[in-house]
C-alpha cells in the first residue's frame, strides 16, 4: 500500500490537477479570509471555512474524476490486479494520497487563524473544530468521488455524474420542501429509493437475481410496515433525507459546537464509498 501511496503522490506532483485543486482551495480561503476577517474586521474564523463548503461542488470532480477512470481508459488498470496486493489495499493507498493532496492546502488555511490572533482575539478552538469538520466533509466527498471514477473509463463523464451528485446533496435540505409529509408519500419515496438500491446492485454485480432479490425483500418490508403502523412513515422520508445530507451536517462546527457523531458519520461515509469502490474493480477483474 505504502508503494501505491507513494506513486500516486508522484502522479499528482507532476500533474498540474493537483496544483489547480490546491490554488482553487487557497484562491476562495484567501477571498473570505479578506472579507470577513480583515475587511469587516470579523474576528470568528469559522465564517471562513464555514462559508466554502459549495467549493467542493467543482473542487472534488476536478480531483477524483481522473483517479480510476484515467487507468481504466488506459488499460492500466490490468497492473493493478497484478500486484501482490490486495485491491482494498490499492484504493486505500490511491485514496490516502488523494486526502494528502487536499490536506496541503487545509494545513496553509490553518495558519491564518494563528496569524490573526496576532492582531486581535480568535477563538482558536472554533476555527479549528471548523475545518476539522471542513476536512472531514471534503474527505467524504472525497470517497464518493473516487466511487463514481471507477464506474466509467470517460473522465468528463465522471466529473459530470459526480458534480451532478454534490450538487444533489448539497440542496438535499431544499428539496424536502417539495416532498410531502404524509405517511404514503413516505411509504412511495421509500419503495421507490429500495428499486433504485437494486438498480445500483445490478451496475454493480451485473445480477439480476441479485438486484431484483433486494429490491423485492426491501419493498416488502416497506409495505408491511406501512400496514402494520402507518404512523411510523409521518415525515419519514424527510427525516431519511436530510440524515443523507453531507452538507448540512457540517453546520454543527461551523455554529461552533463539536460534534462527534457527524465525524463518525463522514467517517462511515468514506468506509462505505471505499468498500464499493473496492468491489467495482474487483467486479472488472472477473468480467
């Protein structure tokens, strides 16, 4: 792993992607940072980060679109299955160098708040909790990204369904006005999302057997729930969106309030994006 760590890092060292990820990052920190902090001489840090999150709508297409998809349309993909390693290895090894690169330009925003300290009062633990979670959300994102690389060979494809994905997420909590309260539409949404899970399976294992099984069982389940005690579906759907949001659940540090269970989500987010990952390019290998 640590040799595929070390590859893609020099990947992204002699490619100018990296590069325009990082200045993309610093160049809208900057911005924000002589907004807020010097030009209405706002002392909280936190608008800073707390205001960027958007970023990442262009930022994480513009990275993660060329990570596997560019070694699919190369055919060097097949040097990969012939490592002596195992493929959880090599996604986590691409993924890490991946978190290196975006780590960079956060470890150069984390010196302005130290900086502005030296002219007047900022609350350090703040600012830090809120790129902490400014990072995390990037990290998720992240993940996601390097999922939807590996489901084409076609890099602006990619970078397409995977801004179209961000873009989703990030107006999830808006879209919830248009979905309505009542316990059937909940019931709907549900059974429909439980046909879109199978569909997924299907991409993903080319088995409709497979596919069709999971969407049936979770339908059913659905249904006979709903008959069992429709109250329980109330708002349900709502609630099952805005839990999805990856946007939203960075508001808690951005408002100052640390919050451990959004880390763990993020952190369960990018276990779960990886192990798909992992398992779409194992599904190539036997293709």
């Amino acid at each position: 792993m640590r040799a595929i760590y070390k590859n893609e890092l020099r990947s992204y060292a002699t490619n100018v992607t990296a590069y325009v990820f990082g200045a993309f990052i610093l160049l809208f920190a900057g911005i924000y940072t002589f907004v807020y902090n010097l030009g209405h001489q706002v002392v909280n840090f936190e608008y800073v980060p707390g205001s960027m999150p958007y970023i990442f709508l262009v930022a994480v297409p513009i990275l993660t679109m060329k990570v596997i998809a560019e070694e699919r349309k190369q055919r060097t993909d097949q040097l990969l299955y012939s490592l002596p390693v195992s493929m959880t290895k090599i996604i986590t090894g691409k993924y890490l160098a991946m978190l290196t690169v975006f780590a960079v330009p956060n470890l150069i925003i984390c010196t302005y708040p130290l900086i502005l300290k030296q002219y007047g009062h900022v609350n350090l633990l703040t600012s830090y909790s809120s790129m902490l979670g400014f990072f995390c959300l990037g990290a998720a994102l992240m993940a996601v990204g390097m999922f939807i690389s590996s489901l084409t060979e076609s890099q602006p494809v990619a970078a397409g369904i995977c801004f179209i994905t961000m873009l989703v997420n990030y107006y999830l909590s808006s879209l919830m006005s248009f979905v309505s309260g009542t316990a059937k539409a909940s019931m709907q949404a549900l059974v429909v999302s439980a046909l879109v899970i199978g569909a997924l399976i299907y991409i993903m294992t080319k088995s409709a057997e497979a596919a069709l099984g999971v969407a049936v069982v979770l339908d059913a389940i659905i249904v006979i729930t709903y008959r069992m005690d429709s109250s329980k579906y109330e708002g349900l759907m709502a609630k099952v969106i805005d839990k999805l949001c990856l946007f939203d659940r960075f508001h808690s540090f951005y408002e100052g309030r640390f919050d451990l269970t959004v880390l763990i989500f993020y952190a369960t987010v990018i276990g779960v994006f990886l192990f798909l990952t992992v398992q779409s390019m194992e599904k190539r290998r036997w293709s």
